[in-house]
C-alpha cells in the first residue's frame, strides 16, 4: 500500500501545531500560577519560560516546514519527542499516570507520523 506524501506531512505537521499548542498552554498556565503565588523565584521561573517558548517556538516551525512541504524540521520533531517520551518515564516513576498516558500517546503518535512522513523525492 503506497503512502499518500501530502497526506503523511498534514498529519505530522497537525500532530505537531498541537504539541506546540500544549507547550505554550503550559508556559502560560505557568505565569498564571506564578502571579498568583505567595513567593517565588525569579530565574529559575525565567528559565522554565525560556525553554517552554523556544520549545513551543520550535515545535511551531517544524510543523510550518512539515506543512509546506519542507523537510527541515524533521530532525528537531524527532528529537523532542524523544525527549517527551524520556519525560514519560519520569512521571510513571514518580506514578503520575494522568499525565504520562496522554503524554505518551501523544508523543508517540507525533513520533511515528514524523517518521512515516519521509520525502520519496530525495
């Protein structure tokens, strides 16, 4: 069965505006709760934000480069799912079951689809 290559990159890039979408949530919900907290520290807060935009940034333009037919982000889509999937580990250990499954899931379908989306022009 062939493999519809237009079809393939949709599928990545939608999986990947949605990790995008997820990691921005996150660093918002973060302000948020910095804002509404009695004390807090503010690098280590300016560092989480840091990388939760450029990580949410990122994650944006790989599925820009996946919807317009590049292939450019590629390499960084896998590697960050791969790190969510290491994530994952973490939060079983720590029996946070909530949040590794969907985690998981997520990551791994975007994993998967990433891959799957490989140009047949090369």
């Amino acid at each position: 069965m062939k493999q519809d290559p237009a079809k393939a990159r949709g599928i990545a890039a939608t999986l990947l505006f949605i990790e995008a979408g997820v990691v921005l949530v996150l660093a918002s919900w973060l302000l948020v709760l910095t804002f509404t907290a009695d004390s807090f520290e503010f690098l280590p807060l300016l560092g989480v934000l840091l990388f939760a935009l450029l990580g949410g940034g990122g994650l944006l333009l790989c599925g820009l480069f996946y919807k317009s037919g590049k292939y450019y982000g590629r390499a960084p889509a896998v590697l960050a799912n791969l790190i969510a999937l290491g994530v994952v580990s973490y939060q079983v250990e720590a029996h946070l079951w909530f949040v590794a499954i969907p985690l998981a899931a997520l990551a791994g379908t975007t994993l998967i689809s990433v891959l799957r989306a490989i140009p047949t022009d090369l």
